[in-house]
C-alpha cells in the first residue's frame, strides 16, 4: 500500500499511515528545515523539498492514494483568518495533484474552521472538485481525543474514494480519554536536554509568581494562555501565535502552560501531547520544532486513518473479486 504525501511538514499523518503499513513513495514540502526532518529520521523516504506549484505527480500516476493537509493559516480561528490568503487556494495544487495520479483514494485533512460559512466557497470547491474527478467522499470534523490522541484537537478530515462509499473511521478511544498526565508525566523531573527537544522556557518572575498560582484549565488573561487540566486531555496544541498583555499577536511557539509547573511545555511536551514518539527527532531551532509540532496532524489519528482507509480499498478490491 503506497501513498502520495503531499505538505507532509514534520510528518505526523505520515508516521500514522506507516504504523497503519503504507508506505510513502514520494513527500513534499517546501520548508527545508521540516525535509530535514523527515529525512533525518526516515533516510529510505524519497522527500522533496519544493513549492507544491513545482511538483510534477505524473511519474506517480496510480499509487494508491494521495494524502496532506493544505496550509490552514488563512482559515484557521487562531490567527487572524484572512480569507484574501493566498495560502487559502493551495487546496488547488492538492486536487492538481489528485488528477496527476488518479489515486483509488484520497485524505485531505484541515483546521475545522473551513466548514464555517466565511470559508465555506473553499469547501465546496474541494467538493465540486472531487464530484468532477468522479471521488465519492465523506467529510466530518473529528476529535483527535477519540482516536488515543491525548489532546482535544478537532480537524476536518474528507475521505475520497474512487470506486466505493466513502466513510470515515470510527472512534477507538470514545468515552476513555488519554490525560495530559498520562502523556507527559514523567518528563516533569527530567533536566533541559536541548537533543531531546525537551528545554523549559525562562520566564519572567512576575509571569512565573502568577502563574504558579493558575488552578487546573485556569487562564491568565494577561497572555490567554490556559494551565492544562492533567486529568484531560489538552488543549489544542498550536505551530505559534498566542497573545501578549497588550492583546498584540505573537511570534514564535507558545504551548499551553504545564499542568504543575508555572511554565510551557516544551517542544517535547508537546510533541507527546500529539502522539509523536521519542524517537522522532526534530530539527531546527525551538520555534521551527514547534512549528513542525503544531502544524502537524496527531499521529495517532492519521494512524486510524490509515487503518481505516486501507479497510475500505480491501473491502472494495475483495467486491471487485467476487463480481468479476
């Protein structure tokens, strides 16, 4: 089962396809440090390091399926949503690259606010689109809580399949949530280790002393930035941003505060709060670690991703047996 990974990032929908068994023919991306990344922990994976407008699929025609998320900036409610963003219409090179290489099958995956009515032309061009290609598809906002992600982040995932009924996989952890203790625990103790990603940030005392004092989910709404519950899951973990005391946006990564400790996570933190392994090792400096971290999609739900999409293509190749 091989796939097209396309804004592949740091590779969290791509880990989760390959514990599911795929396996990638060719990733894309144009930031040089997140292909750093990807080939520094999988040297085998064929990564291509390019504007997607650059990409030509056709030497990939008929892999078996297509998978990414096109950048969210423009949609997303965390920033400031400019719909004008010329990142919005990049869904465009996706579906380029679905008509290059005719894939049984597709994963388009997105922040959720793309189903709100101010960016809902760009769904229902992703929709006219797949109609035109001849794709049934199923689409829904899902909580990556449901699928053993320990964090609360709702993502719109759309699921095309060429021949066959659409769906999308069922929750694998409805009602039994993973917590934020249970995911990052027994990293509290542990000193800095700058090669582990895993370094605290340095705030000032006055920050420290207030928030030394937040309860569990608490904010201070000096920076809008919330205290995780350790018996939740977390919050959306995001790739930067926040709030400063002004009400002036931020730069750089800005996680949630620890859930015991008057400080954010770390890069390391947070990359266990998306279900990335240890020994996925990161590049770049802490904020671009934190870019490729909250830009990526949990591994554990791209996993019952993969899972369930490569049910769905047996099944379908298994009715194709029978009738012929």
């Amino acid at each position: 089962m091989r796939y097209v990974s396309l804004f592949s990032g740091g590779g969290g929908l791509d880990l989760g396809f390959e514990r599911a068994g795929w396996e990638p023919v060719v990733c894309v991306d144009n930031d040089p440090v997140a292909c750093q990344t990807l080939s520094l922990n999988r040297p085998k994976w064929h990564v291509v390091c390019d504007d997607i407008r650059n990409f030509d699929a056709r030497p990939f025609e008929g892999t078996d399926v297509v998978i990414g998320g096109p950048p969210c900036q423009g949609f997303s409610t965390a920033g400031k949503g400019d719909p004008a963003d010329p990142r919005n219409f990049l869904w465009r090179e996706y579906m380029r690259v679905v008509s290059e290489v005719r894939p049984r099958a597709l994963v388009l995956e997105n922040v959720s606010a793309l189903t709100h009515r101010r960016n809902g032309d760009h769904l229902s061009g992703i929709m006219q689109e797949l109609e035109k290609q001849g794709y049934t598809f199923a689409y829904g906002v899902l909580n990556a809580a449901d699928y053993g992600v320990p964090q609360a982040r709702r993502r719109l995932i759309v699921i095309g399949v060429l021949d066959g009924v659409a769906s999308l996989p069922q929750p694998t952890t409805a009602g039994a949530w993973p917590t934020v203790w249970d995911a990052i625990g027994d990293l509290a103790g542990l000193p800095d280790d700058p090669d582990f990603s895993h370094v605290a940030n340095r705030h000032a005392a006055h920050v420290v002393d207030r928030w030394r004092h937040l309860g569990p989910g608490e904010t201070d709404p000096n920076y809008r930035r919330a205290r995780l519950d350790p018996n939740r899951p977390s919050l959306t973990i995001r790739a930067g941003g926040g709030y400063g005391p002004s009400g002036n946006h931020l730069a750089g990564f800005h996680p949630p505060i620890h859930p015991t400790l008057p400080r954010q996570l770390t890069v390391r933190e947070a990359a266990r709060l998306q279900s990335f392994p240890d020994d996925w090792m990161l590049c770049g400096p802490k904020t671009i670690q934190g870019r490729q971290i909250g830009n990526a999609v949990p591994v554990n739900l791209g996993e019952a991703i993969g899972l369930h999409l490569a049910a769905l293509l047996e099944s379908q190749h298994a009715h194709e047996t029978v009738l012929a």
